[in-house]
C-alpha cells in the first residue's frame, strides 16, 4: 500500500553503460537517476563482522543461506579462512531494492553483468489493499472490547487516517462487527493476489478428454498421473508438463518486489529491535520472535492496521518454553494471567492432528525430539502422517498416507559457537572485529 511498483517499458543496462551506473549515498544511479524498480545481475561482497546479513544466496538450487562468504556457506564452515575476494563474494540476481537495501548495510558491489530497471513506477496495488482490507476490518471484531461510543469512534478514526481509507471504505461503528469467516476470506483474497504475481507454471494440468485421439496425445507428450471417468464418453486427466515456459500470467519483478519490500520492512525492524538491546530469536518475511526486558519499551507497533504487527501469544502471558527449529517450526508454553497454562506449537507442512502421528506433538514431545535427535548438526527424521484431499474435479476429500521430514533447518543456515553457553547463532563466514 506504500510502496510503488515497475510500470512501463523495461530497459535494459549493458556494455559500454555500465560507466553511467554509479553508487552514491549508498544508493543505485544510471545517468544521475536513482535506481528504484528491476533487478540486477552483479558481485557482491558482504561485512564480514555483520551479525544479521541482509542479502540472500542460494546454494545448491535448494536453501537460501543469509551468509557473509559464499565458500563457507557452501561448505558449512564454522571458521572462516577465505582472504580473497572471489571466495567470499557472492554472484546472483538481486532486485534493485534489494540492493539498495545491501548497500545501506555496507554491502560492496565488486562487478555489475546486467541490469533492467523500469524508468516508471506508480502506487499499483494500494487501492486494492485499502479496499480488501477495509472489508476485513470490518468483519475483525475490533470493537468488541471497546465499551464508550468515544472509544468506538476513536478506533474507526486511527484506522481511517492510518490506512488512509476513501469515504466509501471507511470504519464506522455501525459496519464493524465479528464476522471470522469473512474476515478470512477477504484475508485470502488479498494473500492470493500477491502469489499470483510470481506463481511458477510448471504445476499439474488437468482437462477434460472426449476422444481416444486426445488420450492418446496427452500420453505421448506428458505424464500422465491421474484419471477420473466423468463419464460414458468422458474422462478428466491430469498430468505434468516438463515444459517450463515462461508464466504471462503472472509479472516476476513485480512479485519479487512484493517480497523484497517486505524483506526490508522487517530487516530494518530488526535491527531497530537490536539497536535497544533487544534479543531476537527468529525472524520471517512477515514477523518477528523476540523477548523484551521489563524496563525496555517496545519500539514497535501494534494494531489491527497495516504494516503494524499483531500478537501470535497474548501480551500479558508469562512464557514458560520456548523451543525451535527455524522459522514458523516452533513450540511455545505460556500461563495466561488466570495461571492456566496454554500451549501453541507449528511445524510448517506437518498435521499436527493427524490421526497416524505416533502421539499428539504438544511442547513436552517437540523438546524431547529436540533432545533424542537434534544435536548441533544437521539432521532430519521422517514422521508418517495422514493428509487429506482435494479430489479433482469433484468435490470431495480423501485421506492419503504420506511422511513429512522433521529436520532442523535453523543449523543448515547457520551455526551455533560450541563454547557459547547462550546458544547464539552466526551466519557462516562471519569474523568478529
């Protein structure tokens, strides 16, 4: 909703042009124009006594490492001995935000290879976000504890201004209620818009087949995975195409840039968190794990609004435990203010109530395969699990009997320091001043 977005014609940087792209204030120019909207194809080198990297690399087409030397996270060095530039420089496409970003963080761009920037860029999806989120809000329930008609219209009024919502999307007390199913689907709503701007089109094809002819074709050209008889003269066929043409329906420097904005909003909250000696434990493309000292005011804010952080646990809780794996891998004990203990525990990809589970994973068994089988190392289990469904093109689910990979992601990006009792962890390649 604040940020603008590429529109326009794309042009494209190379030969003898590069003598016009120059950094200044930590910021991309080409021919004295700053640099906003593209992406670029270039060498960088990152602080090497920097605690949280900020520019991602991909090792081995599979995991994004936030590293400080490309030999090291290639290797998974705990101590890095690399003194040339080549070892420890990093190679790859990067949107421009992205770098301006990393040179703000004291990253150095040692060679440029290609760029394509867009001169144009305007406020493409803010309207859209008003509108969706407006709808949201008012299905969110925020009124509920709110007693005085003055606190009612103070709330409508914050969220107005906030968000600056036109006259016909704005709060009311008379149009906000509690509604979750409406809440959700405006919610998904949005979150689908923005996928859609970088979806791969490699997935499965399914189609509707009325001849031997077409079957026949179908089987020659693909692989063939599923086939449902519709009917006496018709079969639905769904199979996968090995092709990888590029997706028209969909705008990839857009959808990077939706992601690499985000990447920015909460790196720089980070270090915001950091600066007022605040201890962060995890950090995602749209949260942020920390605890907060007594005496410490929080810096950051938190409303219903957009771009304003909500709540995962309630504020007013006392945590008992916390254990993780990385990212959205987690389990968390609390006592609620009534001294009634609660527990909330996600494992991304894995059903936490499947019936197939050997026990139901709470916070006692996630720290006990923590302990029997995580050490400081890599490594991974296989954990059976029923799924369910979507049957296509009829409406109805079924159960399949699939494993999922329990494995601690959090020591394949980075390390932990064996004589650091608090368990601290380091990007690979980092030096200390």
């Amino acid at each position: 909703m604040t940020k603008r977005f590429p529109v326009g014609k794309c042009c494209t940087i190379i030969g003898s042009d590069f003598s016009f792209v120059q950094v200044k204030e930590s910021q991309l120019y080409f021919k004295s124009k700053p640099l906003q909207s593209g992406c670029i194809h270039c060498t960088v080198l990152a602080p090497q006594n920097e605690l949280c990297p900020y520019l991602q690399y991909r090792i081995a087409d599979k995991f994004n490492f936030l590293a400080v030397c490309r030999m090291c996270a290639k290797d998974c060095r705990t101590q890095c001995k690399h003194h040339i530039g080549k070892s420890k420089s990093f190679t790859s496409v990067w949107t421009i935000p992205d770098i301006n970003k990393a040179l703000r963080e004291n990253y150095t761009i040692v060679d440029i290879f290609e760029v394509q920037y867009f001169p144009e860029n305007r406020f493409l999806l803010k309207n859209f976000v008003q509108s969706l989120s407006s709808c949201r809000l008012k299905n969110s329930g925020g009124l509920d504890n709110l007693e005085t008609e003055q606190e009612k219209l103070d709330y409508c009024e914050r969220h107005n201004s906030k968000m600056d919502l036109p006259s016909n999307f704005a709060l009311t007390p008379e149009n906000v209620i509690n509604n979750s199913r409406q809440k959700l689907f405006y919610k998904d709503m949005t979150n689908g818009l923005f996928g859609k701007f970088s979806q791969n089109s490699n997935f499965t094809k399914t189609e509707i087949v009325y001849s031997q002819h077409r079957l026949e074709e179908l089987a020659s050209k693909f692989e063939i995975l599923e086939i449902y008889n519709l009917s006496e003269t018709a079969v639905v066929v769904e199979y996968e195409s090995n092709r990888t043409d590029p997706n028209l329906k969909g705008n990839v420097f857009i959808g990077s840039e939706i992601t690499a904005h985000a990447r920015i909003f909460i790196h720089d909250h980070l270090k915001l968190l950091q600066s007022r000696g605040i201890q962060v434990y995890a950090v995602d493309t749209d949260c942020l794990f920390y605890s907060i000292p007594d005496e410490v005011e929080d810096p950051l804010i938190f409303s219903d609004c957009i771009g304003d952080y909500k709540y995962v646990i309630p504020k007013d809780c006392e945590i008992m435990s916390y254990h993780a794996l990385g990212c959205r891998n987690y389990s968390i004990l609390y006592k609620d203010p009534r001294d009634v203990l609660h527990t909330v525990t996600k494992v991304k990809g894995l059903s936490l109530k499947s019936a197939h589970l050997c026990e139901p994973i709470d916070h006692r068994t996630y720290e006990n395969y923590i302990e029997q089988h995580f050490q400081n190392e890599y490594q991974s289990m296989s954990i059976p699990q029923v799924r369910k469904f979507a049957v296509k093109p009829f409406s109805r689910k079924e159960s399949t009997l699939r494993s999922f990979e329990f494995k601690n992601d959090l020591f394949m990006k980075r390390y932990i320091n064996k004589d650091d009792c608090d368990f601290k962890t380091y990007p690979y390649g980092y030096k200390a001043e």
